[in-house]
C-alpha cells in the first residue's frame, strides 16, 4: 500500500490508536462535531482573511531547485507593505458573524458563550495587530515535503520574515491553556520547520505557538536537527504501520472521546444470539485457567519434595512406578563488567567483551596477548548461578 502525506494531526491519531486512525483515514468515517473544533475552525478562517492582504509571497528563485523558495526578493517587495489594505476591526467582526457556525456546541448556552469569547479575543488580536504589525509571507499555505524517504505535508498557520531576516512559523492556538513547554515539546511545530526549511531557502528562526485567549506568543529557537531524530523515528514507525495496514486498537485514555466505540472490538458488547455459548467458552478458560495455577504450583512443590529428599540421601536417581526421577544440574555465569568499562575502554579492548556474555569472557579470559592482571579482574567479575530440575527417564533408559 503506497501511503498518503502524513499530516501531524494524521501522525498523532495513528500514535495514539491505529485502528481509529482507519476508522478516520481509509473508511473516512465522520466523526460527531465538537463546538470547540468549530470555534477554533471559525477563528482560523477570519484570522487568515484578515491577514491575507498583509502577505508579500516570496519568490520561487529561477534554476534552484523546484522544492527550495527564496526571500531574496522580499525586501523590494515589503516595502510600502505597511499601507497594504487591510479590513477595519468592524468589518473583520462583521465577517466572524458571518462566518459563525452553531454546529457541535452542546447548547445554545455554549454556543453563546463561544460566539463571545471568539469575538472579544479577535477584537483584542486586532488592537495588538495594530501595534504590533506582523510580516507574513503566507497564511494557511499548504507545503508538502519528503523527509528522508517520508512524505508529510500540513498547513501553517502563518509564516513570518523574522527580524533576522529568515522565517519565523506561528500556528494559532484557540485552547484554553498552553504553556512554554507545549512550545517547546510541540511535534506540530517540529514537523512545520521541516516543512519550511524543505520550502524554501532561508532558514527558519524561530517557531511559535500564539495563545489567542491571552494574545501571548509563546516563542521558541527552531529545532537543531539532530534533536529532531526521535520524531523522524516515531513518523518512520507511523509510515511504516500504516504501509503495512497494521491498524491494531490500542486502547487508553484517548477512548473516551472516540467516537467510534460502538464498532471498535475493543467495546462493542455481544450479540444476544451468541451470548450464552461465549460465556460457556469463557467460563471454561477461567476454570482451566485455575487448574493451570493449580498444577504449576503442585508441579513446583513436588520438585522441591524431590530436591529435599536427594540432598538429604545423596541420590541423584529417585525411582516411581513406571519412571525414574533423574535429578540434573545446569550452571550458568554471569559477568558484571559495569565497573571495569572504563578501563576496557582506556586499554581499547571493550568491543571484545561488548555485552559481557559467557562465552565473550571465556574467549578474553583465555586469550594470552591481554594483560593476565586484567584478564584476572574480568574472570573475577563472575558469578556463577547452579539451578537442580528433575527429568523423567522410562525404566528401560534407566540405569
Ligand atoms: S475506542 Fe479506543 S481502541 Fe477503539 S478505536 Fe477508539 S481510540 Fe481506538
């Protein structure tokens, strides 16, 4: 199966439970409306209407690469940009009522209740614009890129020219708390830099998650890229699964605001038709479930027996009825190297005892070229573990 772009919404889903991740992605099952999925919809669409006509787009640079932009032409571009018309307070208000949409609120109450807050924080959000006038050179633009071998794509909020001169990434934020440290942990905002800096030419300069509530842009330096190696592994697992069409239900917190627990195996509840065949099945494993437990700890009781009275005879070979009890022996080492790493190390001889298994010790220990005094504190190191079990031998093996 060749898979899609994976989105950060899509790649979070699919981490959190793959099945509903089908359920949302391949079946393209509708999920019930939420009014705060809706608010923040509504929000994003005037704030990109808003702020259109403030963007100075960047030029794609002729004979570079097709997937790389430049801003080289921003500067001649920008200027006067500050006069760009844009749409007064109460005609950006006058198009979030028309934009509103009741859909998902639980009661008219709520839906009341979002329909202010939305107007009071774009009207806060416009003072603040006024001041402090941003600089984009794209509004909800959709980039698509392929991250070693991983095709992923999503659309930015805003894209910025920095005060240094390269690109700064904003995504609005309409929830009601967000802290530094989502910033700073945000695998959205990880995945946008990719996308940016597989753009376009200039490097991106900071990354930004804008709490709308209380108008703060919480602001964080972009990735270094090796810190990003561990979200490259997990998108890596992601793609992966899902070219496998491994769509198993992990089940957890996340369930009880799926919509889709009537059809997942993991709640619906069983047919009436087969409800009491299904108990009785259950109710068999349950009881041989016990009987198991039962043996095992008989079964281990009687060894003990067995062992007691061959220590206490000295006999090694008990006979029964029909069989002979033969009492075996079986050692194994284990070498606690931790402590005497470092000097390995210093003496360039720790790859030839990388995980310190038997028979890599028995290998050093033996071996002349190394330092017998060295080769004495690893042979120390050793502890060795004696564990007696009982075999059943037929009488005509018997001795
Ligand atoms: S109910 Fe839970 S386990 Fe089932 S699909 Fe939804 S999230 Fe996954």
């Amino acid at each position: 199966m060749t898979t899609s772009p994976l989105s950060y919404s899509s790649y979070r889903t699919y981490l959190e439970c793959p099945l509903r991740w089908k359920y949302l992605y391949i079946d393209r099952l509708p999920e019930t409306p939420h009014g705060y999925f809706t608010f923040g919809r509504v929000v994003h669409s005037v704030l990109e209407e808003l702020l259109r006509p403030l963007v100075v787009p960047a030029a794609r640079r002729a004979g570079e690469s097709d997937s790389q932009r430049t801003l080289d032409e921003w500067e001649s571009r920008t200027r006067g940009s500050s006069e760009a018309p844009w749409m007064s307070c109460d005609e950006m208000l006058a198009l979030y009522e028309r934009s509103w949409s009741g859909e998902g609120y639980t009661s008219p109450d709520e839906e009341a209740r979002y329909r202010a807050l939305g107007s009071d924080l774009l009207r806060r959000y416009y003072e603040r614009l006024v001041t402090e006038r941003p600089h984009p050179i794209a509004v909800e633009e959709h980039l698509e890129a392929r991250w070693d071998g991983i095709p992923i794509h999503g659309y930015i909020d805003r894209i910025d020219r920095g005060p240094g001169g390269g690109l700064e990434i904003l995504d609005y934020k309409t929830s009601r708390e967000l802290s530094a440290a989502d910033a700073k942990d945000s695998d959205q905002l990880s995945i946008y830099q990719v996308l940016v800096e597989s753009n376009y030419s200039e490097p991106v300069e900071g990354l930004t998650l804008y709490h709308l509530r209380s108008l703060t842009p919480l602001r964080v330096p972009p990735r270094r890229r090796a810190s990003l190696s561990g979200l490259y592994d997990r998108m890596g697992t992601v793609s992966d699964g899902i070219r496998a069409e491994a769509y198993d239900p992990t089940p957890g917190r996340q369930c009880a605001r799926c919509d889709f627990r009537s059809i997942c195996p993991e709640f619906r509840t069983v047919p009436v038709s087969d409800e009491s065949r299904l108990r009785e099945l259950v109710d068999r494993f349950e009881r041989l479930r016990g009987e198991e437990e039962r043996l095992g700890t008989e079964l281990r009781d009687t060894a003990e027996a067995l062992h007691h009275a061959a220590e206490e005879l000295g006999i090694h070979r008990l006979p029964g009825s029909s069989t002979v009890a033969v009492r075996r022996r079986e050692e194994t080492w284990q070498y606690a190297l931790d402590e005497l790493r470092p000097e390995l190390e210093e003496r360039g001889l720790a790859a030839r005892v990388p995980t310190g298994r038997p028979e890599e010790v028995r290998r050093f220990v033996r071996d002349s070229s190394v330092d017998p005094e060295l080769r004495r504190k690893v042979a120390g190191t050793g502890a060795r573990r004696v564990r007696w079990y009982w075999d059943l031998e037929r009488p005509e093996r018997a001795r």
